[in-house]
C-alpha cells in the first residue's frame, strides 16, 4: 500500500546548553554549540547549580563544531578571573583577547571533555582554559580548526565563507590541523560507541576526584 504523508517544515530548536549535578555533587555542563544565546544560558545554568559549592565542575564540548568568536570569550571568561583567552592574528596585525573579568565560576575545579568532533570554538576554549592552568583536558585530540571566518552574501542569492584570521591559544600555539591534546587521554570504548555507558565521562569524574588510573596497556608477549 502506498501511504501519503504531509511533510511541514518547520524550524527545530536543540538547546545549546544542557546541565546537571552528578553523583558526588559533580556538577556536568554540555554545550552543543556556540550561538548567541549560549553564554547567558550557560550562566544561568551555573547559577542553578550553584557552582562554587560544587566539588567538581566538567564541560563537555565533545562534537561542538563551534560558533561564534564573541560566545566562546565569554563562555571563557565564565571560569577565568583574568588572563589571555586567544590571540587573533591577520595579515597586518595580532589581538589579544583578554578575559571580561566577569567570571561565575572561576575557583572550582575543572575538567573540560573534548573529542575528535571538538572544533573552532570548542578548541579556543579548551585552549584558554589549559594554557591559563584553569582546567584539566580530558578525552581525545580535537579536530584542529584554528580560523576565524565570515559569511559573506552573492549577489545571486548564494554565499561564500572567507577565513579572515587564525587564532592561538595563549601561549601562542597553533591548533591547525594539530588539535588541543588532551592531558588525560581517554579513547571510546566498544560499549561507548554503543551507548551503553560514557567512560570519558567517568574518566572525567575520577580525575575531579583524584582517583582516576590509566587503563594499562597489555603487556607485549614474550619470546620463548
């Protein structure tokens, strides 16, 4: 039988901030993007929290392809009490973004979760938050996108995007085609990729709570 089906389109609306308190009153925030509106719902997610009761605090950027500059100074900023967030160079001159000395949670202690899928902002970020000492990086190598980019519009109704500078993490290195690299690298799991479970996540956890170990690799067979 053949079935008829209306299709309407409409426009989808995916939160870009989703947070909870953890077992061990870990407090868990996943950004799944950078818009606009990111930065103040991020805040107030914090402040539902209250975050600096909190024992422990993770980000997890893990598959955030980015978004805007502006959003990821801020959410930034959100942990850092001063400090260099980026260095944005173009052909003629470099900029320094400094923290907006706004921040809500800046003492607590921090995790940042990053993957292959963590890109631009996501990276800028994770960047800032380990070259300031703030955060401790955990996951895999992230996808290694250092541009800045526009949009510009044709005018046959179409558009073209144009890298118009490169950014570096604090201490001046580059993310391009390098990643962040994480200071506890933690792969997927088999169960992972099927979501059964999440071991970055509670690879994450222990290291908050100073209990985490390195699965140990096996040993090489010996030779009779």
């Amino acid at each position: 039988d053949i079935l008829d089906i209306e299709v309407v389109r409409g426009r989808i609306s995916i939160p870009s901030v989703v947070s909870e308190v953890l077992e061990g009153n870990v407090g868990y925030v996943r950004l799944s993007q950078f818009e606009f509106s990111t930065s103040e719902a991020m805040r107030v997610a914090l402040e539902e929290m209250n975050a600096n009761s909190l024992s422990g605090l993770i980000l997890d950027v893990r598959g955030n392809p980015g978004g805007y500059l502006t959003t990821s100074i801020e959410v930034a900023s959100a942990y850092l009490k001063d400090g260099v967030v980026l260095l944005e160079r173009t052909p003629d001159n470099e900029v320094k973004h400094n923290a907006l000395r706004n921040a809500i949670a800046p003492d607590v202690p921090m995790v940042v979760l990053v993957d292959q899928g963590s890109a631009s902002a996501s990276e800028l970020i994770a960047g800032a938050l380990q070259d300031n000492g703030r955060a401790t990086i955990v996951g895999m190598p992230t996808f290694g996108k250092g541009s800045v980019q526009t949009w510009r519009q044709l005018s046959n109704g179409g558009g073209i995007r144009i890298t118009i500078s490169r950014w570096y993490t604090p201490n001046g290195n580059s993310v391009s085609d390098v990643g962040i690299l994480p200071d506890v690298e933690v792969p997927y799991s088999p169960a992972e990729v099927s979501g059964d479970e999440d071991n970055q996540l509670a690879a994450a956890v222990q290291v908050l709570q100073g209990t985490y170990e390195p699965a140990q690799a096996a040993s090489e067979p010996q030779t009779p």
